[in-house]
C-alpha cells in the first residue's frame, strides 16, 4: 500500500493521521483550543509560514474540524472556530500533553498546567473504562475486531488485518 493510501485503510487511527497527523496540523489545533481564532493571532503564536497555516486550515476547514466565519467583511478576515468533531479532539491533545510532560519536559518540568475549571485544582488528564471506571492503562486493553471489520469480512472484502495475531493481546 502506498504511503498516501493510509487514509483508506480499515482503521480509525490510518484514517485519522493524515487530518490530524502532521504536528503544524495539531498546533493550529492546539492554538484554536488556546483561544487563537484568527490568521494572524495563529501566526505569530506559531511563527509559521503563511502558505503552510492557509494549507492546514483549508485542511481542517474542509474536513469539518474547525469552521471559518467571516469577522472582517470589508477587509475578508476570517476567524476559526472547532466544530463538535475537532472539540473531540481535546482528549487526543491531553494524551500527548501527558506523555510529552512525563518523557520530554526538561528539568524545569512541565511547561503548562492544566487547571480543572470545577474543582479548580492542577490536573492530569486519565482515561477511564466508561463500563467499570477502573483506569486504563495499555497492558488493561486488548483488541478484537468491531463491526467496521466484521462486517467487511462477511462481505468477503480484504480488511488489512490478521486477525488471529491480534486476537486477544495487548502490550
């Protein structure tokens, strides 16, 4: 399979990356979830080149992660705003945060704290089993085919995956 085939393969992590998968693509987001709403607020916070922030943006745009709304009309600005979907990114940007903060900060530690707006206490983001409660860690989960696979199968399609080496384990 060629590499800009990975978007159609019969995983929601291929299919993910190339939307999400590129690291100016998750700082735009990022900046977006930090209140940078316009062009040239995202600029500057990112120094970024302007071709490559129009290119991400008319990316996200497109695949309905943020949405552009006109807020300049006589001068064509335009701001961006995260849709339902690319708030449901929150997660996925929390999860590197920790990790980066865990592997990566230097010895000063954590370059930013996450305040939980309720209890008004620093929090680390966890996941949890939304079945049992109990924490999720990669050793707690295994793997097993979902009906985006199972029904392929039926139909006889070809899904990518070798089943019976992935059934049942996890790291």
């Amino acid at each position: 399979m060629r590499r800009q085939d990975v978007d159609v393969q019969v995983c929601s992590i291929a299919r993910a990356m190339p939307l999400i998968g590129d690291s100016w693509t998750m700082l735009i987001i990022r900046g977006v979830f930090f209140g940078l709403h316009r062009f040239t607020e995202l600029q500057q916070s990112l120094d970024i080149n302007r071709n490559r922030l129009t290119e991400r943006l008319n990316l996200l745009v497109e695949n309905s992660i943020v949405e552009k709304s006109l807020y300049d009309e006589a001068r064509s600005r335009y701001e961006y705003r995260l849709t339902e979907k690319g708030a449901d990114l929150y997660p996925v940007l929390m999860s590197i945060v920790g990790w980066g903060d865990k592997w990566l900060a230097d010895k000063d530690g954590a370059p930013l704290q996450y305040v939980h707006k309720t209890c008004k206490k620093v929090m680390r983001p966890k996941y949890h089993c939304d079945c049992c409660g109990d924490e999720l860690e990669a050793k707690s989960v295994s793997v097993q085919a979902g009906p985006g696979i199972t029904k392929k199968l039926k139909r006889g399609e070809d899904t990518g995956f070798d089943l019976q080496a992935m059934s049942g384990n996890s790291v």
